[in-house]
RNA sequence: GGCGGUAUCGUCUAGGGGACUAGGACACAGCCCUCUCAAGGCUGGAACACGGGUUCGAAUCCCGUUACCGCUACCA
C-alpha cells in the first residue's frame, strides 16, 4: 500500500520499512484514498507530443485505479503563455480523448493562495526574507565562477537580527522570500526510479517568492498540487531535481507529499530533445498527417510503457486493462514516425468502416472529391469503399488519396500504367473490347460472376491461365493506375455503367494513340 | 565544475540470479499467397556499453569507468 512509500525528510532516523516499490493500491484496499492525477502543461506553444504522452499516462492512471484525472493551465509565465495554446492544448487532449475531470484550474488565478503559503512559511519559520539584489548576487555568483567554486547562496539575509528585518521592510525594502533548506537528506520511492536521494547540503536555499510577490514555480506547484488535492505527480524527469525541493516545500507547509513518477524523456531519431527540427512535434500536426487518435495514444503508450508481454496493438480500454506503472521505462526513448505508421495502419484496418467515415469526410472535402451531403446519401456505398481501401492505407489521407478513381468522372492514365500495361496499343484494346463485352452480357453485376466470365475470356484469347493479361490492363482502364483493390471489387464500386463506359474510354484512348510511336 | 538520472538488436521493448545458443515489434532482405497494391504467413541478418566484484551460476545484484540526458535563475 502507500505506507511504505514513506519519505525521509529530517529528523531521527526511522526503521526501514518493507520495501514494497512502484506497487499500486489495490481498489480493494479502503484506505487508500482514490488517486487524483493531474496534467499541468504550461501554455507557451501546442500540445508536444511528450507532453501528451505524460498526460496519457496521468490519464491512463486515473482511468485504471478510478482516481480523477484533472488539468492545470501553468500561466504563470505571462510573457510566454498564449491564450492560443491554451486552446491547442484543449483541442490536442479533446482529439485524443483524453478527458479531464473538475474544472480546468488555472495557475494564475491562485496569486493569493501562492502568496499566503510563502507568508505561511514567513510565519512557521520555514522561510526568510532575503534583502540581496539580483545584481549582488550575479556578482557573487561570478566571483565563485571565478574561483571555479560553486555558488550557493551563503544565507547572510538568514543571520540578519529580527529588527533590522523589521526596520528594512518597514521601510519598503524589496525583499524576496527563500526557504531553508534544512539538514540532511530528502528522497522518497518514485514510481519509476525506486528510491532517489539528494543530498539537502546540495540544495541552496531557494527563492520561493519574487520581489515583487509572485511565486517561483516551485512553489506556485506545491500549492496548487496541495489545493487540489493531488496525490500522484507524474512527469517528465526533467523535473527529478525539482523534487526534493517540492517534498520539502510539502512538509513545510504541513503536508505529506504526493508520490511521485518520474516518466523519461522523448527525443528525435538523433537522439536530442524532440524539437521542431525532427518535424512534426504537435499532436496536432499528426491530426491533419492522418494519424488516428487511437494509434497515437497506442504508438504513444509503447513509448515508455510496455504492457510486460508482448501485445502491441491495444484499444483504450485494453490499455486501461493493462496499465501498470511497473512497465515504465527509465530511459529515454526516441520517436519513430515509421513505427507510427505502422502502428495507425493497424488501427485503421482494425477499426470498422462504419466508424471511420467521420474521419474521412473532413480530407474528401478537401480534396474536392465528394461533400459531406453526397457521401451522407450514399453511405453505404461508400462504407464498403473505405473496407476496401482501410487495409491498403497507412494514414486516412492514404485513404483519401486512394479514393480519387471512385470519384472523378473522367480517370487520368498514370504513364507508368499506360508504358507498363498497355503497351501493345492495338493489343489492349483488343483485350478491352472483349472484356467490355463479356462484362457486358454477365448476368448480374457480382463478383464470382465476373470473374468467371473473364477467366473464361482469357483461356479463350490463349491467356491460358495468366487471366492477368486481362485484369491488368483492364485495372488501368478502370481506375489509371497499376495498383488498386481486387479487380472484381472495383468493377463492383464502379457499378456497371461507370465500369463500361471507362472501358470505352481507354479503348477511345487506346485507339487515338496507336498511330503515335510509344511514349 | 557540482548534484541527479540513464545504459539489451538501427529504433520501441521482453527480461526481477539458472527457463537465454537473449524473445516480440518497427524498419530492412528473401520466400509464400496472389489479377496489381496492400494486408497476412514464413525465413534471415541484427543487441546485453566497458571493467571489476558477489555467487556454484549474472543481461539480471553491488562498485567503478565511459557515454548520453537533466538540474544547477527573482524560467517553467
């Protein structure tokens, strides 16, 4: 349970408890209080992908233990932070499906609370004024430098006698507000790492509020993570050395800490820190790639993350399932577009047809192949379309791509089909005739019947048993390209008039450039 | 520099002292299936960073080295 993720703070030492590491509650288990997560990006760009992964985690945490998973808007920042990615950050969570709980909290709003806890600390003794300007203490910082020493702040505002303090701030003498750092060590049992250690002698006394009264991030964190109730932080591990700080902020303030899971780091197929330079880094960037939601979450969720056997394809609520903070990786891992791909392909063959025409409709918009109305009325029509493209895409943009030949009315020959397959101009069109004719006088317009006729036709015409002598360059009069599903499939999505009037037209076509020399 | 973190195929990972001639997936190559393209199936190459311990036995535990990453602000 959670007692044994106990943290040593100061004070006498304590018997080592049993360690029980990364274990989680069991739901069983009423005296563990419900879990409440939260995701607490700061809005100065889009959502990044990294972030989205530490959000799928709080989320998937939350979700697996029926603990909340919330949202804080960290807008401390004013000169960074935009109310633009504030919004990106909503809609890259909402495109995901990475639902939040309670109200979305901004950081900024808490001004007041974060000042009365600095005052708290003033008031405990936790804290002290420090009288020391930022260019003295640059200046002793360089001197240090200097002196290849390490700079820590020598706490001379600390011996300052309770009077002078009082005279200089009574004079208005700006002052920030630092915390003392106590005696020796603070470390607890992270979820991920097992037991991490600092020190306290490494730790300056750190500034927790500004000269001019608002908070350093430090503490704006511990406050609201306390006001909130949250007792899981799970974050990049860039935050690992932050985390001593915090505890001790907690314990100052009164409070028992949260646990906490330190998630490793994303980076670019170079091995850096994702930047833009790898490309897409947004989740919204993967949105209009074609990427599906799920397969984000999913090719997300390995990155990190692995269930401990080998499934790889999951649907959310088989993650949930799964979830397990054991699984989580400590090293950094770096983000394959290709392994994406692969995994979005899985997604959208696994997903129904059905269920993937909202997602299409918005692209065959775009492209100008269809509007939202026509393919509303032809629904079913285009359901069985999309069963047939989903397994040959990779991205839904594939799909829509793909599409193009169902649609136009007129087809544009791909050369490489034309040099390829109809070579033999008076050949093929040869080939054509008959095939539109056998097309023509098959009974019903369905698959077996078709073939059958045609397989017929090619042993007629001495194809002997390469019927692709006809489906070939057949494939090309009906759709212009080398590549496309069953032949017979996509004489059915034609329909029989479609079908047989671009036969008619390759033949047309066929006919007129046969005098030409070959291209 | 100080402190902290990390280290298994090119990449994501399985691995919790013997089940490891180290398993799966992506990517790559070949084959099968086949009207093309996908999908799918099969096969192949490909890894325990290095050095010391502990142990009958180490990818696994400990120490060190190296490399990489993070923090070291009146940024978040």
């Amino acid at each position: 349970g959670f007692e044994s993720l106990s943290l040593r703070f100061e004070g006498p030492p304590q018997p080592r408890r049993a360690f029980v590491l990364r274990s989680m509650p069991s739901p069983a288990d009423m005296s563990v209080p419900t879990p409440r997560l939260r995701f607490a990006p700061s809005p100065t760009g889009y959502l990044h992908v990294g972030g989205a992964r530490t959000a799928l985690f709080n989320w998937l945490y939350a979700r697996k233990y029926g603990g909340q998973f919330l949202l804080r808007i960290e807008d401390t920042d004013k000169a960074r932070s935009t109310e633009e990615s504030t919004r990106a950050i909503f809609e890259g969570l909402e495109w995901l499906g990475l639902t939040w709980e309670e109200d979305v909290v901004y950081q900024g709003a808490n001004l007041e609370l974060h000042r009365a806890d600095a005052q708290r600390m003033l008031d405990n003794g936790t804290a002290y004024r420090c009288f020391c300007t930022q260019a003295e203490l640059a200046e002793r910082r360089a001197e240090a430098e200097a002196r290849k020493d390490s700079f820590k702040y020598d706490r001379r505002c600390d011996r300052l006698p309770a009077d002078e303090v009082a005279r200089r701030v009574a004079a208005g003498a700006p002052f920030t507000v630092r915390f003392r750092v106590p005696e020796g060590t603070t470390s607890w049992d992270d979820l991920v790492h097992d037991e991490i250690a600092f020190p306290n002698k490494d730790i300056e006394d750190f500034i927790v509020l500004r000269t001019d009264g608002t908070p350093i991030y430090n503490l704006a964190v511990v406050s609201d993570d306390i006001a909130m109730r949250i007792t899981v932080v799970m974050r990049g591990d860039d935050h690992i050395s932050n985390t001593p700080k915090q505890i001790m902020l907690y314990r100052a303030l009164g409070e028992e800490p949260p646990t906490f899971a330190h998630l490793p780091m994303i980076h670019g197929l170079d091995g850096k820190k994702l930047s833009k330079r790898h490309g897409a880094t947004a989740v919204g960037d993967y949105q209009h790639l074609g990427i599906l939601p799920s397969a984000m979450l999913n090719f997300l969720a390995l990155l990190g993350w692995s269930p401990g056997n080998d499934i790889e394809v999951m649907t959310q609520a088989q993650m949930i399932e799964l979830f397990d903070t054991h699984g989580l990786q400590k090293k950094a891992a770096i983000f394959d577009p290709k392994k994406l791909e692969w995994m979005n392909g899985q997604h959208l063959s696994l997903i129904p047809a059905g269920e993937l025409v909202a997602r299409v409709v918005p692209g065959m918009e775009a492209a100008g192949l269809a509007t939202a109305a026509e393919l509303e009325q032809r629904r079913d029509w285009f359901v069985a379309l999309l069963d047939l493209l989903k397994v040959r895409a990779r991205t839904i943009d594939d799909v829509v791509r793909q599409a193009q030949p169902y649609f136009r009315g007129k087809i544009t020959y791909d050369p490489d089909a034309v040099a390829k397959q109809w070579k033999d101009r008076v050949g093929t069109a040869e080939i054509l005739v008959q095939a539109r004719q056998t097309l023509a006088e098959v009974g019903k317009w369905e698959p077996v019947a078709m073939e059958e006729a045609l397989r017929v036709l090619a042993e007629r015409m001495g194809f002997g048993e390469k019927a692709g002598r006809v489906f070939q360059p057949l494939r090309v009069a009906l759709t212009g390209l080398m590549a496309s599903p069953g032949i017979f499939d996509v004489l059915l999505i034609l329909g029989r008039d479609r079908s047989l009037s671009r036969i008619d037209d390759a033949v047309a076509f066929l006919r007129a450039s046969s005098g030409a020399p070959a291209a």
